[in-house]
C-alpha cells in the first residue's frame, strides 16, 4: 500500500485549528466568539497596496517575474533598510519570496542536509522544525525560559552545539512570545554561529510591529557576520498583507545563485500580482497607515497585559512586539488545552494552547492575540473572569 515519506509522520498539524473548526461551529449555531487565537492582523490590507495591484491588474498582463523577484521591488526593499535601519544591504542579497515561510523553506532548503542538527527555541513558531523534518534535517527544540526572555543565548548555543549541528533558527520578535533577542546577545550569537562555520537564520516578520524600542536588524551586524547570516521578514505582519503571500529573505552574496537556482525551481518566481502590489508598501501614505497600526497593537497589549494578570494569569515575559501575550495560567489548570476548550465552549473565548509551540512546560501556557479591537478584548476580559469563576 502507498505510504506518506516518513517524514510526514513527524510533521504535525496546528492543535488551534481544532478550537477554530469548534469556534466556527459554535458561530454557525449562532454564538458570538471573541476570536484571540488569530496570528494574523484584523485590519484590512492598506488601500495603497490594494490599488496598486488594481492599477498594475487593470493592464491584463500577468507574467513571471525573474525567481529573485522585481528588480524594482529588491530595490524598494533595499532602500527601506536604508531609510528605517540606516544600513546598506545590496539589493543584489534581497531574494523576495512567497511570504516569510517561502523564505524559510528556502534557506533550509539550501542549508539543511540529512542528520545535520537544528537548533530551535521551545517555545517557538512550529512550523521551524516541520521545515527543518521536511530537508531530512534534525530539529533540537531547546527550552527557553521566561528569566531569558524565552529566546536562547549564546551560551544555550555553545552548550548544545556538536559536529552535527549545522544552524540556529531565531525569531526576533518571537512567535508565540513577542520577545526580542537583546542586541549585545545577538551579536555574541553570530559571533558563536560563525566561530563554528555554522548558518544563523533570524526570522525578523515581526520586527516591523516592535512597541517601546525600535528593533534593530540582525543585519545591523554588519559585513563580519553576511557570510553565515539569512534574515528573513514578511510583508505579511506589519504590511497587513497576509493572503498575498509575500515575503523576503536577505542571503549572503555567495549564496545568491545557489537560492536563485532553488527559487527557479521551487516557485518559478514569487506572486507577480502581490510584488506590484508590495511596490506601493514602501510610500509614506502606507507607511503611516502601518505606524498606526503598530501602536494601536501597543495599546492593545498595554490594555490586555494587566488585565490578564489582575484575572491570575501570569505574563512573565513583557512582549517587546508582535501581537501574542504567552501567558501562564497554570493558577487554574495543568492542561492548558483543556482550558482552551473549556474556554471556547463555555463563554466563547479563543486562544491558542501552548501545545502548538512545542513541549515545555506547554501545558501551562495559552497564545492570547491581540488581534481584535479594544471593545472585543474587554469583552473577553469579563467572559474569562465570569469563565475561572465557575473552574
Ligand atoms: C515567526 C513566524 N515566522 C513566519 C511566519 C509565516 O509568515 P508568512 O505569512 O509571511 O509566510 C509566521 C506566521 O505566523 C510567524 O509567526
């Protein structure tokens, strides 16, 4: 009989579409849901974007573009790290991408191989060590604490690292944290990562939607560490431009043609529509648009954050950015899916259980969003408090 690779089997599904098929089914049967699970932003794309990719539509013609994507857009990106981060990076290392996750399935893509070791932060984005399983790599998910941040260090590297280990996965904001890696820690990292010859890939999508500092690049780093890094980012967080699957991954100059021969034949080249679209992100009107989202997710969080823990839970880790409070609720419960089920079912509250991000000390913890307007957010406050009232 015909079997999946075995990697499939390692491979697992999101736990939150459970709760979101259950929360649907609760909303066809006509229940109002408070939906704090989403990982994606509420507002609608900028109407800039949406009439560029309109006015490029409106000429009917909708070619490949080259697989490294628009020069023009490359260029846009470049000028963006000018402007925002003061740093020159060639457009010529800008390879656009389906989204930040073709991004990464494109440097694992060129950097894994059978057996060579990952090494991840538990908790993390899941789907970092599904890429890493699927390029027949190993992903080494290595617990990360609250007193650090939840993100690992030098030090985690350097103790974790053998002859197999080939790289370090990194998200800065983090994905289900919000937490930066410190810059003085980032740079003890790429120094470790290339003391070793190893790759440093930073995942930067939520860098954009940073609150009380404005994060800086791993690339700030500077030419001593281009020859080992990847930084990978996203149109899709801070641009509001989930659907358009579009993203971004800044390679070194050497391995240029390397991603550009897998882009070639991976995805021919990244949405046409979408890189038109992206070219109008970059103009001031957008990029106001995009400024006051980003502190509207900061009122969202300085508003959610004491709330949760005036209830009993406890936020450990203050999120420097993104749009998720990781949350400890082990006052109430040690099953935290349980929690989330019982939450969804009884008073019609969303969140995202800690299993989806790894396994430690998953149990105790939820992914609240903030991905629904203030109004909503207190709703979901009273129903939580109504809701422990009758745990
Ligand atoms: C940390 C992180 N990286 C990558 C992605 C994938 O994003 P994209 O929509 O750009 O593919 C996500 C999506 O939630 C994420 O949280």
């Amino acid at each position: 009989m015909l079997k999946a690779a075995p990697r499939v089997a390692d491979i697992a599904p999101f736990h939150v579409m459970e709760l979101l098929a259950k929360a649907q089914a609760l909303e066809a049967e006509g229940r109002d849901i408070v939906h704090l699970e989403v990982g994606e932003p509420d507002f609608p794309t900028p109407e800039t974007i949406v009439a560029a990719a309109q006015a490029f539509l409106a000429g009917g013609r909708v070619p490949y573009t080259s697989a490294l994507g628009l020069p023009e857009l490359r260029q846009a990106i470049s000028d963006f790290y000018r402007s925002r981060h003061g740093i020159a990076v060639p457009a010529s290392r800008i390879v656009v991408t389906a989204g930040a996750s073709g991004a990464l399935l494109l440097a694992l893509a060129c950097l894994a191989r059978p057996g060579g070791e990952w090494l991840l932060t538990d908790p993390g984005y899941p789907c970092n060590r599904h890429f890493v399983r699927a390029f027949e790599g190993v992903p080494v998910s290595i617990p990360v604490s609250a007193a650090k941040h939840f993100q690992l260090g030098a030090a985690d590297l350097a103790a974790h690292w053998n002859e197999r280990s080939v790289g370090t996965l990194l998200a800065s904001p983090a994905n289900p944290t919000g937490t930066l890696i410190p810059p003085a820690e980032l740079a003890a990292i790429a120094d470790f990562v290339r003391s070793r010859d190893g790759a440093l890939i930073v995942d930067e999508i939520y860098q954009g939607l940073c609150f009380d500092t404005d994060a800086q690049t791993a690339l700030a780093l500077g030419d001593a560490c281009s020859e080992n890094l990847f930084v990978v980012n996203s149109f899709s967080k801070y641009f509001g431009m989930t659907g358009w699957r579009l993203g971004w991954l800044v390679v070194p100059e050497a391995f240029v043609r390397d991603l550009e021969k897998l882009a070639q034949n991976l995805f021919i080249a990244p949405s046409t529509i979408a890189q038109h679209a992206a070219l109008a992100a970059f103009a001031p009107e957008t990029i106001a648009i995009c400024e006051e989202r980003r502190a509207e997710f900061c009122r969202r969080r300085d508003f959610l954050l004491p709330k949760l823990e005036e209830l009993g839970f406890v936020i450990p880790a203050r999120p420097d950015g993104a749009f998720y409070l990781y949350a400890d609720c082990s006052r109430f419960t040690d099953d935290s899916q349980r929690f989330a089920h019982a939450l969804l079912e009884k008073v019609g509250v969303a969140v995202t259980p800690g299993i989806d991000f790894g396994s430690h000390q998953a149990e105790r913890h939820l992914r609240v969003s903030t991905t629904s307007p203030i109004e909503r957010l207190g709703e979901a406050v009273e129903r939580i408090r109504y809701f422990l009232g009758t745990v």
